[in-house]
C-alpha cells in the first residue's frame, strides 16, 4: 500500500518523528442490554435466619358445588401446600493493579480495570437470572443419550426437571417440598411415550443437577438413541411444527403469532399474573425478531401500512397482551458456556441444547422466553451486616471507607478496592461480590401438572438454518 503520510518520506527524518501513537484512552466493547435481571423481585435477606430460607405458598381449596342436606354439618377440607428454597451463595470476581505500570502507562489502567469488573459483575449476575428463568421453563424436558436395550440406566443430555419430586398422594413421600428423587419419593416420566418413574440420579458432575447424567429408572427401557423423556410435571415448551424435542424443530419451523397465541393462552389459562406494566414479557434476540417478520399472519396485518412503526423500527412492540423484549442475552452458542453449542459447560450452566439431534449439523434452535410476575425473587445479603465496630470506620452507605480500603455498593453489588498489602506496597487489588440467590418459585398446586407456570418457552428455527 502507498504510504500517504503527512511526514517527508525519508528515512532521515522519519528516524526523528515518533509514529504511532497511542491513543490515550480505551474505547468500550459491545457490551449487552442486562435485561433479565430486572425480572427478579429483589428481597433483602432477613438477619440471623441461617444460610437457607424455605417460602411457603398453598394452593386452592376446592370449590363447593352442592348444597348442605339439613342439620348436617360440612367436612373439614384442607388445601395442598408447596414449598421453594434459596441458599445464600457467594459471588465474586478480582483485578489487580500494578501502580507503577498504571502511572506510567497511556491509560488509567487502574481506572479501566474496575470499570471492566463492574460490568463482569453486572452481565454475571444477569445471566445467573437468565439461566435460573430458561432451565425453568424447558425443566422436566431432555431426550437420551444413547440406545437403550432393557436397561433401568437411562443415560440423558440433561438432568434438568428430573432430579426432585413432589408426591402429596404417596404416603412417605414429600408432600410439600420438592425432595430427591428416590425410591419412597418418585418422579413419574415418560420415555418414548411409555410410562415409567424415576427413582434415583447419578449426575456426571458431582452435585449438578442441571447437566448430563443417568437416570435410574424402576421399568426396563428399551428405546432409541435421543428418544424423548418427559417428566409428569415438565414445563410448557411451544415448539413450532409441533414434536416432543428439539430434534423435532427444522429448518422452516420459524416462529408465528400462532405460537405466541398458543403460549400467552396457556398462561392464561392456568392463571400466570402479568408484570406491573400490565404485560406478559417476552424476551428473544435479533434473529428471532426478524424471522417473526416472515409470518404471513403478521404481514397481513400490516398490509398497505409500510410506515408502520413496527417496520421502521424493526420492532414488533405489543402483541396479544405481551410486550416483544429485544435481548442479545438470551441463549445463544457466541453467549454461553464453552461457545460451540454442543459441549455443556458447568460454568455456565444453561440446560438448553442448540442444535436439533445434538451436532453442530443440526437445525440450530433459537428461544424466546415468556415471563409472568413473581416467577423469580433476588435474595440478597445487606453487606452493612456484615459490618462492626472493629470492622468499620465511619458509617454504612453507598461508599463507605473500611478498614484497608474503600468499598462501594451499587444495586446490591459490592465494590472493593483494597489498599496496596505487598512489600513494596504498590499492588492494589479491585473486586466486586454478591451474596444471595436466585430462588424460581414453583405453582405445582394449582392449574395444570407443571411444576414452573411462570415462565414458558418457544422453541424455533430462524430464516437460513
């Protein structure tokens, strides 16, 4: 290339002219909408309760249809009970800042490197939410890993919806809360359409309940490689072109206002609140969005209106009673996990499959996530608790200055900035934590037999896949 510079071409003076400069700031990356944290209610958590908190919430009692005989009394009547748990967990992330490098470089790194950990924190948290909704709303829904041959192993792709149970009309069973699964306490299922209940669970990962593993089951199963296995309390998906899996969805099933009447009619149905703004919200990406537009129900709609905001804006606002959120957020290969959609990632620990048949070769599925109010609660730990005397110089606020460092609090993210321990004193350390949990209340005791009715799911392909 031709070098059109400003500065005489000659090596003489080029040799006495400082070319490339740096510039003297940083320029911020494409950084996401956090939209789904504003989803959990946020509940301060109450002091001296413990690290685990059980909510309690009953069901209805049955309708009185008949009338009273004379001089008869009514039965006494009792109404099911259902129970939902939070753990406080701790959350975290760290920079460090060598002061002499920071003073002599270009850039303020230090100053860089916490406005880098505060939006680590922010998109953390916002995809714990994200995660905790969708593993919600596809619970009790996987198919198996491998061919069976009389086997009472059941290898799946996901444990999520099958590792607990609740049973009220099994004696010795759990009634209330959502327990193990075991022998006493079993989850009803179906595996390629046949009735069988599991009894057990072996996760690959110790402890995960979300990721692959195998299923103990009490029936022999015999069935073919990625059948579908459905629990009795499994949440609603909408898959469009219909099916029980993922393997099911192809590459011209794209979204239609069809299935968004399906999903906010079966919301509806079993009674799910709207949020506060009087809408059912309904979070997809860009790609979603658009493959909406291919819908001929929709373009009849707005047949002879091309100046329709929805076209200028590319943005389909409200339909149906539920308000279209657009958010680069929602589950995608390029935003979870190890990044190739195929491999489950305990770091990230999104229970969805994005391909059909599970390859990389498979119609890539895309989801948009249907949230009514009250599905999901934020509970959270007041750092000032955590405060004393001996601990604290000054007062608790949102900046407050502690004992070896200065800490800032902002939406219920702490941000520390320790002063410089080392030798030579000049390594400062910026961090930021959260202490609580993301607890998904379940409805199990009203409407239909899903355990999640707050949140509900359209599985979909989009336009070139």
């Amino acid at each position: 290339m031709v070098d059109f510079s400003t500065i005489l071409a000659t090596p003489e003076v080029r040799a006495i002219v400082q070319e490339r400069a740096l510039e003297r700031a940083f320029h911020d990356a494409l950084f996401p909408l956090l939209l789904f944290r504003s989803e959990a209610n946020p509940v301060e958590w109450p002091a001296g309760v413990g690290d685990s908190y059980i909510a309690t919430a009953p069901g209805l009692l049955p309708t009185s249809m008949q009338p009273l005989r004379p001089g008869v009394d009514p039965d006494p009547q009792s109404y099911p009970i259902e129970q939902w748990e939070a753990q406080l967990q701790q959350y975290a992330g760290t920079l460090d800042t060598h002061m002499p490098t920071s003073a002599q470089a270009i850039v303020d790194l230090f100053m860089r490197n916490a406005q880098q950990l505060g939006m680590q924190a922010a998109q953390s948290i916002n995809r714990h939410v994200r995660n905790r909704m969708f593993n919600a709303a596809e619970a009790g829904n996987s198919v198996v890993d491998g061919a069976l041959v009389g086997s009472t192993a059941v290898r799946v792709k996901r444990l999520n919806g099958f590792t607990t149970a609740r049973n009220p009309a099994i004696t010795g069973a759990s009634k209330v809360r959502f327990d193990t699964v075991s022998g006493a306490n079993p989850l009803q299922v179906s595996i390629a359409g046949v009735a069988n209940t599991v009894v057990g669970y072996t996760p690959d990962t110790a402890g995960d309940m979300i990721g692959p593993g195998v299923l103990t089951v009490s029936s022999a199963v015999t069935c073919a490689d990625r059948a579908y296995i459905k629990s009795r309390d499994c949440s609603t998906v909408i898959r469009v072109g219909g099916g029980n899996a993922v393997d099911d969805i192809g590459p011209t099933d794209m979204p239609r206002l069809a299935d968004l009447r399906a999903v906010v009619a079966n919301a509806k149905k079993n009674n799910v609140p709207k949020h506060l703004d009087g809408m059912y919200h309904l979070h997809l990406e860009p790609e979603s969005v658009s493959a909406f537009y291919a819908d001929q129900e929709l373009q009849r709609l707005h047949t002879g209106v091309p100046d329709a905001y929805c076209y200028k804006e590319m943005a389909l606002g409200v339909f149906f009673g539920c308000i279209f959120i657009e958010n680069n957020e929602v589950p995608l290969p390029t935003s979870v996990g190890s990044g190739d959609g195929v491999t489950f990632s305990q770091g990230d620990n999104f229970a969805g499959e994005f391909y059909s048949t599970g390859v990389a070769t498979g119609t890539p599925i895309h989801r948009a996530l249907l949230t009514g109010a009250g599905g999901i609660f934020e509970f959270y730990q007041d750092p000032a608790q955590f405060l004393t005397e001996a601990g604290m110089i000054g007062h608790a606020g949102p900046v407050q200055v502690a004992n070896n460092g200065i800490e800032i609090l902002a939406d219920r993210i702490t941000m520390v900035l320790r002063a410089p321990l080392n030798r030579l004193q000049d390594l400062v350390s910026a961090s930021w934590k959260f202490l609580g949990d993301w607890p998904l209340r379940t409805d199990a005791a009203t409407g239909d037999d899903a355990r999640y009715k707050r949140f509900r799911i359209i599985q979909h392909a989009v336009q070139g896949t």
